[in-house]
C-alpha cells in the first residue's frame, strides 16, 4: 500500500473545526482558567456538543462517532494547540473508555461508553491507576478489592487522577490476590456517588492547570459483582484482564504525543512571528543565523514528531502490533515538546519569563508530557526491551 500523507476531506474538516474552536473558544479563556485552576465546564460543554471529545473515536456501536486513529491524532493536537490544560479536561475521559472498551464485557462496553457518549449531556470518566506508592511500578499497587457477599469491597487511594472524584464513572484497579502477581490485578468500574468513595486532596499543578487533579480515597467501597471489568456475573473471565488494559495504555501514548506536538507547535509559531517582529542591530531577529537555526530546528522536530505519533496510529488503526513504536512517539514529543518551549522562551528573552506572553505557559504544560502515561524514562526502558530483543517488536 503507497504511503499518503495527505488528509482526507473528513480529516481536514474535522481538522478545521478543532482548529477554530481552539482559536475562538479556548485560547481566549486560555490564561484565565491556568491562573484561576478551574474547571473549564464551558469549554468542556461546547466541545462535547460539538462532538471534540474522546467518545468520537469510540465505535459506533456504542454510541461513538467511529473515527478512525489518525483523525483522533489531529485532534488531539489541535486541542493542545488551543490549551494543554484545557485540552486535558475535553480528552481525559478517554483514559476510562479505553479501559472498559479493552476490559469490559458487551454488557458493560454498552452501558458505560453510551453513558459516556451521551450527545445530550456532558459525562466524565476518570482513570485510577497511580497511587502514593506506586507509579512507573504500575503492578505494584496496595488498592485490594476482597470479594463479599454481593460484590467487591475497594480500599485504598489514587493518587493524580485526572477527574478524580468529579468523574461520573471510574475506572479504578486494586489487587484481588497479591500472590498472583499481574494475574491478581483486576479493573473495577464505580459510578459517581458510589457510598466509600470520596474524592482526596486536590494538587495544584505546575501546567495543564485548567484540568482537575486529585487524589480520589476508597474507604469500604462496595461495588456490585458486574463493576469488575472483563468477567460475567458467575465470575468467568471474558476479556483480556488487566494485562489488556496495560496494551490499551500503551495504545494511547500516540494521543499523548500528538497533544505535545500540538503544545511544541503552538510555542513555535508564536516565537517565530514574535522573531519576525523584534528587531536588533538593525533587523529581525529571526534573521540572525543563532535565531534562525533555532527555528529551523523546532519546526524539523515538531515534524518528525507528528510523523512518530501518525506511525503509531497507523498501526493501531490497523490493528497491528505498537511494539515500540507508541513509546518511540510519546519519548520523543514529549522531549521535543520540552525542548520547543524552552528555546521558544529564550527567543522571547525577558519577556518569555513573564506572563504577558504565553511561552511560560507552554513550557510549564510541557513538562508533564514527559511524566504521565509513563515517564520518559520508562519508555526508554520499553523501547530498549524491543530493540535488545526481549519484546517482539
């Protein structure tokens, strides 16, 4: 099959659509909702409404829009483009439906992801993995879910849960067995409300800071036998278990990779239009050789990035093997991403270190996109498995 880069003409509309959104809804509200660290509801509704959100990718059948990987890619960087933070609280839904549409039941994958794409009303999911004392050691979780009479009893904390404890559907895991190793890990859907459940401390960020982060605390939670992702009612395995949802996780670093491309591309073009202007020893700055080379290497990086994370996608759109190729685009956007504000702030110069320009914001947003859904280091670790031989690639 030739290779196309080119977008389709549903692409491109979709494309331009996220774009203009990002341009008249978000970036206006932009430093308002960082400074204020609010939930952004608004936004969040108008892109629900106008179908930006993550339930578009999910299939049809559920309830979802159907679109195919590539398109949730531009998307995903349009939104970041417009707001990292703002982006976060449209998407993060995403990280609880692709748990349960790679866990779930038929039962549940209809319930769960109909709720969550409801085009009549706004819905979040939240996922909750991390916890206090476990985070690149994902496996290592204390949370236990102990099987009673009429369902499972949860304890223990999560911890950085985007939506934690606003979500009106979790997706926790906890431990049934520790002796069992990964086989013991198994995923839970609780609903909003749910008696044991509370949400914790609120952080408060460096970035993405228009995006609701927070411990969410299960104290004696007791949930029904059909919460448990992935098993029917008389307790026989029907998916993949956990190990599933780990594929699945693995499966949406390109959309992580896209949203730093989108954030690398928005401190671009801003530096380079702000090089063009500001002018010394007689000329634009941009067209000193030190700004200049800059600029060409941030644009060759954005694109390469782009081209790592619409790989990935490629292949998870055709239901072929990740392998590295995930990890590959989420290290090195996320490095780039990091890389692009920085020098985009020092192109700035004093005026990139303070508020009145958005570089500061960008480069603060970056930076988690080098922590979450694994740090770099652990993708280096991935990528390094692969290329040693001791993963099929």
């Amino acid at each position: 099959m030739a290779l196309d880069f080119s977008l389709t003409e549903e692409q491109e509309e979709i494309r331009k659509l996220t774009h203009e959104f990002a341009i008249n809804e978000m970036r206006p509200k932009a430093d308002y909702y960082d400074e204020r660290e609010e939930v952004p509801w608004e936004i969040m509704h108008k892109a629900h409404e106008l179908g930006l959100g993550p339930s578009s990718s999910y299939p049809e059948e559920y309830g979802g829009g159907g679109v195919d990987f590539i398109t949730s890619l531009i998307l995903a960087e349009e939104l970041a483009w417009g707001d990292a933070g703002m982006a976060v609280s449209i998407q993060a839904s995403g990280l609880a439906g692709a748990g349960i549409l790679a866990m779930g039941t038929e039962a549940q994958r209809c319930k769960y992801l109909g709720l969550l794409s409801d085009p009549k009303e706004l819905r979040l999911g939240a996922m909750g993995l991390t916890e206090p004392n476990s985070g690149s050691d994902s496996l290592a979780l204390e949370m236990t879910a102990a099987k009673v009479e009429g369902g499972w009893l949860l304890n223990g904390t999560k911890q950085f849960c985007t939506n934690g404890g606003i979500a009106d559907v979790h997706v926790v895991f906890a431990t049934t067995d520790k002796q069992l190793g990964p086989a013991g890990i198994a995923g839970f859907v609780v609903e909003k409300d749910n008696p044991g459940m509370r949400q914790g401390r609120k952080e408060r960020k460096m970035g993405v800071r228009a995006s609701h982060t927070a411990q969410v605390i299960f104290e004696d939670c007791l949930v029904s036998e059909d919460a448990r992702l992935g098993y029917d009612t008389e307790g026989n395995l029907t998916g993949p278990g956990a190990i599933g949802a780990m594929l699945m996780l693995e499966a949406t670093r390109p959309l992580i990779a896209a949203g730093a491309v989108g954030i690398a591309r928005a401190a671009f073009e801003f530096a380079r239009d702000y090089a063009l202007e500001r002018k010394s020893f007689g000329k634009p700055i941009a067209k000193h050789q030190a700004i200049g080379f800059k600029l060409a290497d941030m644009a060759t990086e954005i694109d390469a990035a782009r081209l790592l994370a619409w790989r990935a996608g490629w292949r998870a759109e055709n239901q072929l093997p990740l392998g590295a190729t995930g990890s590959m685009a989420k290290l090195f956007a996320g490095d780039v991403a990091m890389r692009v504000t920085t020098d985009a702030v020092q192109i700035l110069g004093g005026y990139g270190y303070i508020k009145d320009y958005p570089v500061e914001r960008f480069m603060r947003d970056a930076k988690i996109y080098q922590i979450w859904e694994g740090t770099a280091e652990i993708q280096r670790l991935v990528i390094g498995r692969y290329v040693l031989g001791d993963r099929k690639a």
